[in-house]
C-alpha cells in the first residue's frame, strides 16, 4: 500500500496545524536532530543588514505549502548584493497562491547523498508507520509510485513512546545499504530515525519528516523539515507552542483544490476527495454530495460507496465532502450546487434536506435558482436526485411544485422526494440506476 503522505497532512476539518520550517528545525534541534546553521527569518529586504551571514547562504521561502522549489521559492545567494536581489523576488512571489511574507537564511549544506526519513499515521489501520528511502529531495508520492521498492515502511502497531532498537537497526541498515555509500551510515542513521519517531510521538504529531536528511562529508544534516501537529492535542504542548513564539491556534494553510478554494470563497466547508490528477473512468458513475449536515455529509461518502459496491459492482464514485452550515442563505445553496455542475467529474447529484436548523424552503429555492440560471445560460446540467423533510416543508413543496410547473425543460432532471416516504438509502440507489440508464441510451 502506497501512503499518500501529502493528504495525511491535509487538513479537512481543522484537525491539523502545520509548522514553518524554521519552526520545524528548532522543534529538530531540541531533539538532537542535525540541522544547517540557522542565520535567522526576514519579513523585509532592510532586514538582512541585522544577519551576520557567511556566504554561501539558502534564502527559503516560508509558505505552509509545499513545491517551494518547483515555484523558485528556494534560492542561493553568494553575497550580499545577490541576497538582496533574490530576498526581492522571493517576496514578490506567489507560490500556489500564497504571498511569501518571510523568508529563511540557513547555510549551505553540501550534499554528497540525500535520503528521506518520515513518520505518520496509516489512516486504514491507525497504527504509525515509518518511511525511509535512499531517494531523498524529490516528491516521495511519485517515488512510491514509480519505484515502490525504493520505498522502505515499518509498521508500528502498539503505539510505543519510543521506537524499538529492533526495527530502528533494521530499518538504518537497509537504509544505508540502499545508499550504496563508502561510509558507514548505519548507526547515525539509527539514531536518526529513532529521534524523528522520537519527535513524533512526543509532540502529538500527525507527519514528522526530513526530505532529503542530507549526507555531507562530515556527517548528515536535515535540509529541510516538516512538522504537522494535531490540534487536537496541542492543549498537551504549551510547552512546545511557548518555544515556537506561537500565541494562539494557527489556521492551517492547506494546498486546497478550485474547488475548494471556491467553496472557501463562498462560505461553506468543501473537500474534494479525488486528486487534480485522477482520470475520469467512463465505466464508473461519479456522485457529488450535498448533504443536509456536516454529520450526514460524512454519512452519505459512505452510503454512496457501499450502494455502488453492493448493488452496481463497484462502479459509484462519491467525489465530495460538503456541509451547507447551519442556515444557509439561498445565494449559499445555490452556489453549491452550481460548483458541482461546474465540476467536470460529476454525473449525478444526490441532495439530503432535513431541515432542522436549516430551511426546507431556502433549500429548494436556492437549488431552483441554480438549475433555472445553468439553463437560461446553457451551462452544463447534472441530474439531481434526493429528499427533504423538516422545517418550512410545506412552502419548500409548493415551492419545487411551482417551480417544476413554470419551468418543465429546467426542471426536468430534478427528483426531490418529500417527506418519508422514501428512505435515502433508496433515494440514492433510483438515482443511481436512473443515471446508468441514461447513459445506456445515449450509447
């Protein structure tokens, strides 16, 4: 099994908090973790006359996103004059989206190898897990996905404090073996994976990594440093926060698809559960949710898959997480559902309305509004299927009864069942099935 590391340190519901780099690294130097001199962080190009730097220096970006190198968010500067230079393009820059506003000065670390060396969380089975490969300072997706016997993983399943000799040994060895190095690594490498399981543990983390762990002519350093925190847990680490200089709960920034940043924008919680990457199967019919309800969001993910596996062999793909929030505005609703029209991977929508805090009829009207504006306009059109029950049900009736009556063409492809008499599950199941037909007798 291929771990997607980069998803694990995702947040979806604010579970996580990301630390900058250098705060990562003084988080690895209390630990005993090797790390390049650190000559300080600039938030202005005036800064740098206060540094005592000796050339050649690292200007990094501090973004809580990643592909800083990809977007020339690390740079090298051999004087003052070209640090200046670089320090100004780099607060000019925007990496995906995000201004840089600080800026790290480290030393160089000469590199004669590189590795990769992290600890998280195997979300299938909740044990904790330790990656380690000789192919250090690239992307550790694309390498377990290209060469997965570059990959090495040992399984932790009794969720010791402190990583067993044992496995430590083992790993390290395999390690420096793969690095086909004249040096003898292994124990330094050793003590290097117990001290990133070490950090782990000890500061409730969700993702510790060092990619690459930099093998230099004088012994190993880490050129780069990931730390991600469960917020969960951070009541446990005042501590920690007090060394960091950090003062209250960090909003994690994370690499958030179109999708949604739009809902962002919008005002309403939205995770995509498909990658940017995925190719579209034209066998498998792809399900966007919206749910009455966080809770219910959650719920339907499940429903929608196990309907799919048990009823149409496996071929149903729910393809969101969404939650409306409590009283949502008719412009809100609407915008919901124009996002999963606008998103190409959506064959049907399934709906779940019970009204409790929120309004049947605010509901209806603003899934009427979008479905009239797509069609008046003529953007693409998604079926939709679902039920309603619960506050303001008789105007939310009359309503989608009007609405249906005044415009048949706009509405055709709209099921919404009232009341209970239909339970969701076979809501979901007709919506289905309507939908596959459908694409039969276009074939």
């Amino acid at each position: 099994m291929i771990l997607r590391l980069k998803n694990l340190s995702k947040n979806k519901d604010g579970d996580t908090m990301k630390l900058y780099e250098y705060e990562a690294k003084k988080v690895f130097d209390k630990m005993g973790i090797p790390i390049p001199k650190q000559y300080g962080i600039i938030h202005s190009i005036k800064e740098l006359d206060r540094l005592k730097l000796n050339f050649p220096v690292m200007l990094k970006s501090m973004v809580l996103v990643g592909g800083r190198g990809k977007a020339g968010g690390i740079k090298k500067a051999r004087n003052i004059d070209e640090a200046r230079k670089l320090a100004n393009e780099l607060f000019n820059l925007k990496i995906k989206g995000f201004p840089v506003e600080c800026i790290l000065l480290e030393e160089v670390a000469e590199e004669n190898w590189a590795c990769y060396i992290g600890v998280t969380m195997d979300p299938a089975t909740f044990n904790n897990v330790i990656i380690a490969s000789a192919s250090g300072g690239v992307d550790i997706e694309q390498v377990a996905k290209e060469k997965p016997e570059a990959i090495l993983k040992r399984e932790i399943s009794d969720n010791s404090k402190e990583l067993s000799k044992t496995i430590a040994n083992d790993l390290a060895s395999s390690l420096a073996a793969n690095l086909k190095t004249k040096k003898d690594l292994k124990k330094i490498l050793d003590d290097i994976i117990s001290k990133i399981y070490e950090t782990y543990q000890r500061f409730d983390a969700r993702l510790c990594e060092i990619n690459p762990l930099i093998i230099t002519a004088d012994g190993v350093v880490a050129a780069d440093a990931k730390l991600v925190l469960d917020d969960n847990a951070l009541f446990r680490q005042v501590e920690l926060l007090e060394l960091l200089g950090i003062k209250e709960k960090r909003h994690d920034v994370a690499e958030r698809t179109k999708n949604e940043l739009r809902a962002q924008t919008a005002g309403f919680p939205y995770i995509d559960l498909l990658s940017d990457k995925v190719a579209k199967d034209s066998n498998k019919l792809y399900v966007g949710l919206i749910p009455g309800g966080a809770g219910y969001g959650i719920f339907s993910i499940d429903e929608v898959a196990t309907i799919g596996k048990r009823y149409f062999n496996d071929r149903v793909v729910p393809v969101n997480f969404m939650d409306s929030g409590g009283g949502p505005t008719q412009n809100r609703v609407a915008e919901m559902f124009h996002l999963l029209m606008d998103y190409p991977m959506v064959d049907l929508i399934v709906t779940s309305r019970f009204g409790g805090i929120s309004s049947c009829d605010i509901f209806i009207r603003g899934m009427v509004q979008a479905v009239k504006e797509r069609h008046e306009s003529g953007k693409r059109m998604v079926p939709i299927f679902g039920r309603m029950v619960g506050t303001d049900l008789p105007s939310a009736r009359t309503f989608l009864e009007k609405a249906k009556t005044e415009n048949p063409d706009a509405m055709k492809n709209v099921t919404i069942y009232v009341g209970n008499q239909k339970i969701m599950a076979d809501v979901i199941r007709e919506g289905i099935e309507k939908a596959f037909e459908s694409r039969r007798h276009k074939i």
